[in-house]
C-alpha cells in the first residue's frame, strides 16, 4: 500500500498539544486511558494462565496460593475496567477520522463488550467462590468475606465463568486481529494512538 492514507487525513488534530497527536496526524488517547488500557492487557495476559495452572494442580498449598493469585488478578481487573469505564464516560475516545463509520461502530461494540466481559468474570469467579462457602483473599493484604453456601448458585455462577472465558477469548482475538489490520494492511498509525510519544515530540 501507498502513504496515500495517511496523506489525505483531514487535519482533525490542529491545536492538540504534540504529545496528544500521533505522527500521522491523529489524536492520541490521553495518558491515563493509555496507561489503564495496557494494565488491562498486562493483568489479562497473567489471569488466565493463573487459572489453568490452578486448576491443573493436585489439592496442595501451591493450588491455593495459585488461586489467590487468579482471584486477587482478578478483582484487580474488575477495579481497573470500573475506572476505565468512568474515565471513557468522561473523555470519550478520539474519533478515527479516515475509518469508515462501519469500521468505528464495530470497533466500539468491540470495545464496550471486552469492558462488559471483564466484569462479568471477575464478579461471576467471586460469587462462584462465594457460594461455596470460601472466603477471597486480596494478595494476604485483606479478606472478602464469603456468602452463606449455596450449591445451586455456586454451580450457575461456575458455568457462567466457563463461558465467559470463551468469550474472553473471542473478544481479545477480534481485538488483536482488528489491530493487527490497522497495523499491518491498513497502515494507518491507529496503533499509535494508545502509545506514548515515542520521537520525542512534545518533550523539552
């Protein structure tokens, strides 16, 4: 492909600090969403592997402390998409001015489904533990407590986890390969956007 893409980008961005517009001329997230964005990705790329690892091991103390992790991972998540959600209400995200508006929509209910997905799991795994009588322990720093034991919720609130989890899954692939278009077939610098200033622009 050309860089006739990026050539005929209407100037959307005038008046935006350096630091708020990519080298191609579109308007960069803000730091904080970049920052929540990519803590969103770290501590989902580290809770599943937790959980399959958890769930492999024989009953030992190393299963527990793996499902600390998961849960502890998991709330944390939870913590992080609620202010995500706040923040994106607040300072909507920039618009992509050479997307078709097809593009944008998917890409927004995308989004808007990865952020409802990221807290039906982490509620869904607690109940799920709750229900079985057994307390959460946020990484040995406090205790939530659990609920009165109740199998049939326990049991809806598990297969409401494992589904979720192929959900999880679809929704991150459709992310990554949405982005990897942008990246590698579109080449239009979106990836950018969600990334600090990295030539230097803006900075003394």
């Amino acid at each position: 492909m050309s860089g006739s893409t990026l050539s005929s980008r209407p100037a959307k961005s005038a008046g935006l600090p350096a630091t708020y517009v990519t080298a191609s001329g579109l308007p960069r997230y803000n730091p904080l969403s970049q920052a929540l964005h990519w803590l969103t990705a770290l501590f989902a790329l580290a809770v599943l592997p937790l959980a399959w690892v958890a769930v492999s091991l024989p009953p030992s103390e190393l299963k527990g402390t793996m499902f600390t992790l998961h849960k502890s991972v998991g709330l944390t998540i939870l913590a992080i998409v609620v202010v995500r959600i706040v923040w994106r209400m607040i300072h909507p995200a920039p618009a992509d001015p050479a997307a078709p508006k097809a593009l944008e929509v998917i890409a927004r209910i995308n989004h808007w489904l990865l952020y409802a997905i990221f807290l039906v799991m982490p509620i869904s795994g607690y109940l799920l533990s709750a229900f079985s009588g057994r307390t959460t322990n946020y990484f040995w720093l406090f205790t939530i407590p659990g609920l009165e034991k109740n199998e049939a919720w326990q049991k809806s609130f598990e297969a409401a986890h494992i589904v979720g989890q192929y959900a999880v899954y679809l929704l991150v692939a459709l992310h990554i390969i949405g982005t990897a278009w942008h990246l590698v077939i579109r080449r239009d610098g979106l990836l950018e956007r969600m990334l600090p200033v990295q030539d230097g622009r803006g900075m003394r």
